[in-house]
C-alpha cells in the first residue's frame, strides 16, 4: 500500500520529511528517505489514508511512533535509502490536529526528486 508519509525523529528536528511509503503493515512501514536515520532510533511518522482507501469523505491522518528496524541504501534512487520501522504505538489525529498537514495533501515526494522538509504545523 502506497500512502504519503510525513516522518520526523523527535528531539532531533521539528521538520518533516516527506515521502511515500513503499508498503505499511499493522506494524510497521517501509519509505524511501533522503536522510539516512539510524539503526534503533526514534521517529514519529504520519500516515495520509486517501478517502479511496477508508471511504470517507475525507482522508485520515494516524500519528505512529516507532523506532527504525533497518536502513538500507536504494539502488533504484540515488542518495535515497530505504527505511523499515517498527511500530510500538498509534493515534488518530484529530480535525484541527489535521489541519496542520491539509496544505501538504496531494503533494508526493518521490525519493529521486529528493524528500521535502516542513516545519511543525504545516508548510512554513
């Protein structure tokens, strides 16, 4: 499953990378990423659900916290490396938490174009 992504690691950056992940499970995602993280580190990740895939009249955010499982660099991208994180916990967000990331819908970042970076809140 291919959903948007908006990752950042807590304490380290309060910008979000933005990308695609590559698949997503009941716990854990693999993306490509232009910042190459490292092995057992921290990072919090929201996922875009479009209203295709949940059938609701408008798309779902969920927040996830996790840790990095495996870094691994992409051929298929240069300077992309591929990223696998496991998940310990999940949240939905709510409307006005959403709104944050409502300028950013409909924005892909592929990984050979190279990921883009927002602030906390939205596009700054």
């Amino acid at each position: 499953m291919h959903c948007s992504i908006f990752l950042r690691t807590p304490g380290a950056t309060e910008q979000w990378i933005l990308s695609e992940t590559a698949n997503v499970s009941a716990v854990g995602a693999y993306f490509a990423s232009n910042v190459e993280l490292a092995t057992d580190e921290s990072v919090e990740y929201v996922l875009t659900f479009p209203p295709e895939l949940t059938h609701g009249p408008t798309p779902w955010r969920v927040r996830f916290f996790g840790s990095v499982m495996r870094v691994e660099p992409q051929t298929e991208w240069q300077g992309a490396y591929g990223v696998a994180v496991h998940t310990t916990k999940h949240r939905y967000l709510s409307p006005e938490e959403s709104d944050g990331f409502c300028s950013l819908d409909g924005v892909r970042a592929p990984a050979s174009a190279g990921n883009q970076t927002w602030q906390r809140g939205g596009a700054k």
